[in-house]
C-alpha cells in the first residue's frame, strides 16, 4: 500500500486526476471505476481541465460508478447518475453508453446487480476511485458480521443516511436502500485509489488502514489488495 499526503487539495487532486489521465494514455480503452460524494468532486474538476487543455481524452474509456440509491430516478437531483452527469460526463468526451451505473429503479433489482456483475466480469476496472464513510464503508458497503462479495442490494445504516441528508431536502427524502458493487467486485480491480479528505476522517482511515482486517470495517479489507494508493490530506492523514 502506498500512501501520499497532501498539505493542499487542489495538489491531492491534481495527483488522483493525473493517474486517471496516466491509465488512459496507457490504454485509452481503460475501464475506470468511479465514485460519489464530495471527495472526487475535485478529482473531477481536474479531469475536465485535463480535458479541456487537450490532455486526456476518455471517447473510448468505460466507466462503472459504485453505487446507486433504490428508488431514484436516473434524473433526480440527489441520484448519483445525476451527480457524475454534472460532475463529469456533461464536460468530456465519454459517449454515454460507455458509462455503467446500477439502476436503483430497476423493476428487478437481483437481475440488475447480476448484470452489473456480467458487465465487471466482462471488463474489468483497471483503476478504481474510493471515497470512504465515516463508518468504514466503501460504495456503500455498510459495516457488518458479513459482506457480500459481488453487486447487491444493502440497508443503509442511519450515520449513512444523517451523513448524506446534506444533499436532501430533509433526511426523511434519503432513500433507505442502495445498490452497491460488492468489496469482492471491488477488490478485482488492478489499483484502488482509496482518497480521504478531512479531520472527521482521521480516526477511520487509521482503523482501515492500520487496524485489524475485519468486515466491521469494510474498507480494512483493502489491507489485503496488493496495489492501493491512499491520498490523504493532512486533516485526514494526521493519525497515520
Ligand atoms: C457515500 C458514497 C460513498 C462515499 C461516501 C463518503 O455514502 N456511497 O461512495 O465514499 O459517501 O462521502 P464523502 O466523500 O461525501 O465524505
């Protein structure tokens, strides 16, 4: 595992992209693994600069999000097929039959996680973005005495949903499920950019990355990957 620590934002930022940038001049038909919430947010507004200067081109890259909310529609406001429309994939190049999220309105949720699986199997992620939840979770891995290796339907723990109401009107308007990749499908990809930003992360990042491996802690499962790359800022990395 190799961790970089980062006095300033825009500089952790800036390093993430160019990675991002670095596996697409390597194969421009990359399979990158992308995530929400406010971590990548700059990450992205450094990959549309890279973009716009003529750095990077994603037209032939595949993207596979995460995770998705039950319930939302692909253009509600909160829906994470919504956040990466106008975070990132209204500002590049990427046709959009080439980005993957699971549908969180899908009439059969077993089936679409199955076929999310199908897809993973088939193109496999050669970098994967991560942010991580205050409680441990990754995509949204919830804590648990077990997880589920591949793309499922999960119970959103309260901490997650109160930490997410932020983006709702009110935290009752939070959906109560998601789908998720699972930490096994998580875990199948080349590198994994685990990337964590501020003081209320210090304590977990230290538990992920220096305690015990235990699935109470889903993203300390990733102590077992052999090619992490942990960015943190200082607020977050002052534990380490
Ligand atoms: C959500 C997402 C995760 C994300 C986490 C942390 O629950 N499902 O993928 O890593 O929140 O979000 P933030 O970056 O806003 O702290």
């Amino acid at each position: 595992m190799q961790l970089k620590s980062f006095d300033n934002t825009a500089d952790l930022d800036l390093y993430a992209a160019q990675l991002f940038a670095d596996a697409l001049k390597k194969n421009p038909k990359a399979t990158l693994g992308l995530a929400t919430g406010s971590t990548p947010i700059g990450i992205y507004g450094k990959m549309i600069d890279m973009y716009q200067n003529g750095d990077v081109s994603f037209k032939y890259a595949t993207t596979f999000n995460l995770d998705e909310y039950v319930g939302l529609t692909r253009d509600h406001k909160q829906s994470y097929a919504h956040f990466m429309q106008q975070h990132l994939f209204n500002h590049i190049d990427l046709p959009s039959e080439q980005t993957h999220l699971p549908s969180g309105n899908a009439a059969d949720l077993a089936t679409e996680c199955s076929n999310y699986d199908r897809m993973l199997e088939e193109q496999p992620v050669d970098i994967q973005l991560l942010g991580l939840g205050h409680n441990g979770h990754i995509g949204f891995n919830e804590p648990d005495h077990s997880l589920q290796g591949g793309t499922h339907v999960v119970e959103l723990e309260e901490a997650t949903r109160e930490a997410n109401a932020r983006f709702f009107d009110s935290i009752d308007e939070v959906p109560r499920q998601a789908i998720t990749m699972g930490v096994g499908s998580i875990l199948k990809a080349s590198t994994i950019l685990l990337v964590v930003k501020g003081a209320d992360k210090a304590e977990i990042v230290k538990q992920a990355l220096q305690g015990p491996i235990m699935t109470e802690c889903p993203a300390s499962l990733l102590q077992t990957h052999k090619n992490v790359i942990v960015l943190v800022d200082r607020e977050a990395g002052r534990l380490l």
